[in-house]
C-alpha cells in the first residue's frame, strides 16, 4: 500500500545531481524568496508499483476506452450537432449524457475487472446505432458510426486479452532497469529546463507528486518587462521522470519516446512486455494529454507571466499543469492572473503604513493546488483547489508587500484573495487538513517572513528539520 507522507525540506542536504530531477532544490532555489523553498507543503504520495494502480497488462485497454469517451464527449459538446442529437434522443428516450457517464464508470473499472466495461460498449454500440437512425445530419451519421466502430474495436481487443496467455501479459524481471520509474520515491523536485542560452537554462522549479501525476506547485519569478505570451500548447514532458539517465531537457512526445526506444535496446528491455514499451512507460510516470478530457489542462506557472521566448515556452510541459475546471481556468482564475501581473508591473501606490510603493525589482511567485479526493479515469488526481502566493521585493529594501489567492477548482469558483502571504497560509492549511484528513503538526511557510517587519504580525515558528509524519493515502479502489 503506497503511504501518504509530510516531508520537510532541507536546504542544507547536497544531493548526489541526478540530471533535471532532484532530490531537493538546491540548484535551482533561486526561484525562491531568499533560496528557501517552501516549508510544509511537500505532500506527495508514494509513486504505485505496477501492480498498485492501473494494472500493467490492462493499460492499452484503458487507453482506447479513453480515446472512445472523447470521441462520444466531442460530439456532445459541439453545437453543430446538438439540434439533431435532442431530436433524435427526444424521439427514442436516449440519454446521451448517462451514456457517457456509463463509460466513464466502465473506465474507472478496467484495473478491476473487465465486464464493467464491455457493458458499456455494448450500450454505446446499440444506443449510436439508434441515433444514426433517427439524425438526418450527415456529418453526425458519421460521427456515430465511428464510434460504433472504434466500440467494436475495443471490445475484440478485451477478448483478445483474456484470450492471452499468462506469460505474455506481464514482466517478471530486469524491474530495476527497465522500469526503474516504478521505483522512484515521490515527490520529484524538478528544475525545468528550456533552451539553449549560456548557463544552466533553468526557468523554475516544480515540486512534482509522482503518485498523483500533478505538480504540487511551481515557483518562478514574474516577468515584469517585456510582452508576454498567453497563447500555446502543452506539449513537453520530462524524461527523467521516466528513467534518471535520461536527457535533462523537456521533449515532446516523439522525441520522448525515440530516448525510450534507445534505452530499451541499451538495457535490453524487451518491447514484447507492455511494460517496456514506449508510450506506458511515458504514461506511468507522468499525465499525459489523455488524461484531461472534460478538464483544462491548468497552468501552475502561467505562459502569460512571462515575456515571449524560453521562459514562456518552458511554462508549456505537462509536469507544470493539473486538471482544472474550464470555467474557473478562463474566467475567474485568468482574470486573477492577469491582474497579478498588470498590477505589480504598472506603478502601484498603496497604503502600507503610510508608505508609497511602485512596482516591484522582483516578484516572486509559487503557485500550487490542493490535491482532492477525485480522479481522472483512476490515474491522475482532480485538485480540489488553486492557490497562489506571491512576494514583492525592490533593491536595498527588501520585501515590501505579500499576497496570495485561493479557489475552489469548480465552474462556480471565486477567487478569495489575501492581503498578506501568512493569511494565505493559514488558509490552506486549514484546507489541506480538510481534503486530504490529515493534522498537520506544523505551520505552512511559503516565503521566509516577505512582509515588512512593521507589519508582519509575528514570525512563524520554524520547522524540525526531522518532523516526518507519516500518512495513509485516500486512493480510487483500483489502488488499493
């Protein structure tokens, strides 16, 4: 059973350098306040072993079920087709929406047992071919017999699978090597790597939960000169979250998978397993874009807070996103962001006792997520919140104003914004103890006292360094 874990930072540890991936942020703690990262707020869960999540020889079977329920929540929600769907539903008392509602449970399913799913394609295959019936738009009719066929698809493929012998369903050997993934502790301390200029080519730093497949937070410093880049795609991946020999750079997929490909003919890792393959490998190790489907694929470090070039391109990797509500993302969320930047990048006058401050010489930012009770198809954890915290310092005078924001990760979430970064704390530790039951036995400390010491109210006390608190997780019934 994985173990739900508090871990405390240490900044005084040197690690062995293990490419892009650490053991701590020692080589890229300039992306926070006074090189300290974050105290408190390191809870990870264990990375599962192959047979503790999603079980090995099932993946592909997941998969396809996956691309199948996108298929079907497409056409749903493409207002070209809704007329025709409504009338047709309306005349054959089809429910489109349980329909999906009823792969989806199938999907969760699949790590389990298999019949919960071939249900469901049954239901899909005889309700489209009904719809495919009764609509008169061409376009649609297409669309349905696909789905109709991709349904069939899968369905063969799961016969196919019981069908297969027990030797060639999953590897017995070479774990360490071939799929030494499986191995890593969580969480990963990533310094994200972009570019190819003079130096190091870090943007910022990520605290990446290997068991959830969502980044905890990421922290970097705002751009505050230059026009930024909101647009983009995520498209990059760490390899090293795969194997630590691997190259230190975010890739796209196909550069990920030719490494992949590379180090199963090096190590002899036989692509006859499922395992050793590319794709699960890439797959177990982090969220890929399968993952999100009815969710925004959300930022922690937003493109749009950094200037057009490495810095804003580094934003666009799959370990700097977690699944967040459409609605809340485009809306009330980017509106925040927005305002974050354009309000310490303009000149500020604002009471701080009494004191006139212009915009910053530094802004310092981490943002993060509390990570929920829910899961995308069993795999990658549904954040029941976005925070932020941000830390404003100029030359020769240190911090001079702190703040932050929280939001409930729902289309109806506002965002509750903090005058203060310790107000900020407060909060979510009540939060994180709510979702995630747990008591935790230590203050949150985002940035080291980033409050003028005329008024900060008091310091926070620090932290043992050997204050581990071991947990149980709260996982779907697939990890248990």
């Amino acid at each position: 059973m994985a173990r739900l874990f508090l871990l405390v930072l240490s900044v005084s540890v040197i690690s062995a350098v293990r490419g892009e991936v650490f053991e701590n942020f020692n080589q890229c703690n300039r992306f926070f306040f006074k090189g300290k990262p974050v105290q408190g707020l390191d809870i990870a869960m264990n990375t599962p072993k192959p047979h503790d999540g999603v079980t090995i020889s099932k993946e592909e079977l997941r998969e396809e079920s996956v691309k199948l329920y996108q298929e079907i929540y497409n056409i749903l929600h493409n207002n070209n087709y809704k007329t025709d769907l409504l009338k047709a539903c309306s005349q054959d008392n089809i429910n489109v929406y349980t329909l999906l509602e009823h792969v989806k449970c199938g999907i969760d399913q699949v790590p389990v047992e298999l019949n919960y799913i071939q249900s469901a394609l049954d239901m899909v295959i005889q309700q489209c071919q009904d719809l495919s019936n009764l609509v008169t738009n061409d376009k649609l009719k297409a669309k349905l017999e696909t789905i109709i066929q991709t349904s069939k698809e899968v369905k063969e493929k799961i016969q196919d699978f019981r069908n297969k012998p027990d030797s060639l369903k999953d590897p017995q050997e070479d774990l360490n090597i071939c799929l030494s993934a499986y191995e890593a502790a969580s969480p990963a301390y990533i310094c994200q790597k972009y570019g190819d200029k003079p130096g190091d080519n870090y943007q910022f730093a990520t605290l990446y939960d290997r068991g959830r497949r969502i980044p905890l937070y990421s922290a970097y410093k705002m751009d505050l000169t230059g026009n930024t880049k909101r647009t983009g795609v995520i498209k990059y991946y760490e390899p090293q979250l795969v194997h630590a020999g691997l190259d230190s750079e975010q890739k796209d997929v196909k550069k990920v998978k030719e490494s992949l490909k590379k180090y199963n003919g090096d190590k002899n890792c036989n692509a006859k397993y499922l395992a050793y393959r590319e794709r699960y490998k890439l797959r177990w190790s982090q969220a890929t874009v399968d993952d999100f489907t009815s969710f925004d694929q959300g930022h922690l470090n937003p493109a749009g807070h950094h200037a057009e070039g490495d810095g804003s391109e580094a934003t666009m990797t799959f370990t700097n996103v977690a699944p967040q509500s459409k609605k809340m993302n485009n809306e009330a969320w980017s509106k925040y962001e927005i305002n974050l930047r354009k309000n310490y990048r303009d000149e500020l006058a604002g009471d701080l006792n009494s004191v006139t401050f212009k915009n910053c010489d530094h802004l310092y930012v981490v943002t993060g997520v509390v990570p929920g009770n829910t899961w995308q198809f069993g795999r990658v954890n549904v954040p029941s919140y976005y925070w932020s915290a941000h830390c404003c310092t100029r030359k020769d005078e240190g911090p001079i104003q702190s703040g932050g924001a929280v939001c409930p990760n729902r289309d109806d979430g506002e965002v509750e914004e903090f005058d203060s970064v310790d107000e900020l704390e407060v909060k979510l530790k009540t939060l994180i103890e709510k979702e995630l039951h747990l008591k935790l036995n230590n203050p949150i400390n985002i940035f080291d006292k980033c409050v003028p010491q005329l008024t900060r109210s008091k310091s926070l006390p620090s932290i043992p360094s050997d204050s581990i608190d071991p947990l149980k997780p709260k996982r779907p019934k697939e990890y248990k």
